[in-house]
C-alpha cells in the first residue's frame, strides 16, 4: 500500500494556473513590426527559416514541463511504500530454574556420557544445557540456593550469556546448607515483576530444607497465589542421602499445591526424560504486531524529473549545436 506524507503538498499542482491566470502578470509594453513580405526575405537569405531570441513554447514543450512539475509535486508529497504487518509469534512463558548447590550435590552417583561418574551438580549442567538450546524464544532466569538464596541471571533470552553462567556453577558456591523455601520466594519475586500470564519454575534439590526464613509450604502458597506453577526434580539416589536425606514429601507437596508436577531423577537419563517431559508442555504463544516495514519513494518521482530535464536540456544543446553548424556552413 502506497501513502503519502505530506498528501497537502498536492495543492501545489494549482500553483502555475494561478501564475497564468494572475492578474500581476508583465505585459509588455513594445511595439512589433509587421512584416508582410517574409517570404521574400527567407528566399532571399537562401531558405534559411529560423529566429533568434525567445519563442513560445511548443505544445511538446508544455506537457513535458507539466510532467516534471506533477512528479516533483509527487516527490514532494514524500510517497512511502507500507509493506504488510509482520507478526511475530513470542511465548508467553517465563522459566524459572532454582538449582540447589549445597555440598551434596558434589555426590558423585551420576554417569556421565563416557560412563564416567559424575556429581550430581555436573549432570544437572549438563542436561540444562540440552533444554537451554531448545528453549530459543523464551526467557529463562536462573536461581541459585544454598546457604542463602540468590539470582544468578534475570529473564533473558539470551542463551550464550545464560549458558556461560551455567557452566561457571560450582558446588558450594552459594554455603553448604539447602534454603529450598527462599529460593522459592525469590523465584516468586522474579515473576512478579514480570508480565506475563504463563510462569513455571523447575526447582532441582537432592537435599532437604535446612532453615529457610521461609518455610518451603508457605513458599508454595505464594507461587500458587501468583499463578506459578512449579515442577520439583529430586536428584541423586537416595543411598547417597548422606546428612540430610531428600525430603520427597515436601518436593511432592510443592507441585501438588501449584498445580506442577513431581519427578525423581535417580540417574542421568532419568534426568534427561524429566526434562523431555517437561519441554513436551506447549508454551502459550500470542501474535504480537511487530512493524509494517516502510519503504521512501519519493526518490524514483524525483530522479524520473531530473532525468527528463537532462534529456530536454541535451536536446536543446543538440538542435542549437546543428542549427550553428549548419549556418556556419552556409
């Protein structure tokens, strides 16, 4: 679809009517002799038949200038072209992962693809970075809880930059204790200051809570009041408990209260099917008007004129050329 900027400017294509028919035009005052024997002074000059000074301008002459007046108007005007709307689909989906980094999660009971034995913090990085790559278009935020809870990376869509911080994890780098309640208050704090209707968190632990100021239950009830629904993934075998076995009621009762679900990942593989499980959950999506691209033309009307009066202009210097040399050779 065409539009015009300034479509007003299209009033200018008035403006040389108004020149011809103003009553401030210059009549000249000069006299003109009538000569009524012209054709004996062409034949005496030897059929030379043309006149110096100005002339009125041929009907040729006028339309060409009225096509150069209409496009400059036009060019004026500033025409653009407004391509369709470009809609782009976004989910509207924040995921949240809380990762328990307490000294257990170094418990090696894991095997790696070399059948190797890994931590438990290794293998959860691992698997997180399978679902990181599938997840282009959604924000994800990353938590991190031990001794006290904190945001290691806001809402982003960034995934390189989330996946440099995934990899930087160590154990123990957030205190050796298990504050699950605080990393979900935190978490709910995230998504409140966010707005957007679909929230889930995924809250990995292999521990139980151990003094969080706000009890894991209470948690719960306030991510269920904010419309986040949260899945627990208990990681480790629980023969590797060591101090503080996994408190698996607790997890269960975490996702029954938000409408999430539990998982128990005794191995990595059992990891990697949660999480194939989970990213099997459609993301809502809403069609959000991006631009219409926009694209000037009021060059093409402008160059076209310019272009004309070369050509007019090249003529003239032609036919003035031939005129010269053929009286030259006279």
């Amino acid at each position: 679809m065409i539009e015009f900027v300034y479509s007003w400017a299209f009033l200018l294509l008035f403006l040389p009517l108004l020149i011809i028919y103003s009553p401030l035009r210059y009549y000249s005052s000069r006299s003109a002799l009538r000569v009524s024997f012209i054709d004996d002074i062409l034949k005496a000059k030897g059929g030379k038949e043309y006149t110096e000074g100005v002339s009125r301008a041929t009907t040729a002459q006028k339309a060409l200038l009225a096509l150069v007046w209409l496009l400059l108007v036009v060019a004026i005007a500033k025409p653009h072209f407004i391509g369709e709307p470009i809609i782009k689909e976004e989910s509207q989906r924040e995921i949240l992962v809380a990762i328990d980094l307490s000294g257990s999660m170094s418990t090696q009971d894991f095997k790696g693809e070399d059948g190797k034995n890994i931590d438990r913090l290794q293998a959860v990085k691992l698997v997180l970075t399978n679902f990181f790559q599938k997840r282009k278009g959604e924000k994800i935020g990353l938590i991190l809880f031990g001794s006290a809870a904190f945001v290691q990376a806001p809402f982003t869509q960034d995934l390189n930059a989330l996946q440099k911080l995934l990899d930087g994890l160590q154990v123990g780098m957030a205190g050796p204790q298990t504050m699950l309640g605080d990393g979900i208050a935190l978490g709910v704090k995230m998504f409140r200051e966010n707005n957007v209707t679909d929230r889930m968190m995924i809250v990995m632990s292999d521990g139980d809570d151990t003094g969080s100021k706000v009890p894991p239950k209470t948690a719960a009830k306030l991510a269920k009041d904010n419309s986040v629904s949260i899945y627990t993934i208990a990681v480790g075998d629980p023969k590797n408990a060591g101090e503080h076995p996994i408190d698996t009621d607790t997890l269960k009762s975490i996702s029954k209260d938000t409408d999430g679900k539990f998982y128990y990942a005794l191995n990595r593989n059992e990891l990697v099917e949660i999480y194939d499980e989970i990213e099997k959950l459609t993301p809502k999506k809403v069609k959000k008007l991006t631009h219409r691209p926009i694209k000037d033309l009021f060059v093409y009307p402008l160059a076209l004129s310019l272009f004309l009066m070369f050509l007019y202009a090249l003529a003239l210097w032609i036919g003035q050329y031939q005129r010269v040399k053929k009286g030259n050779q006279l």
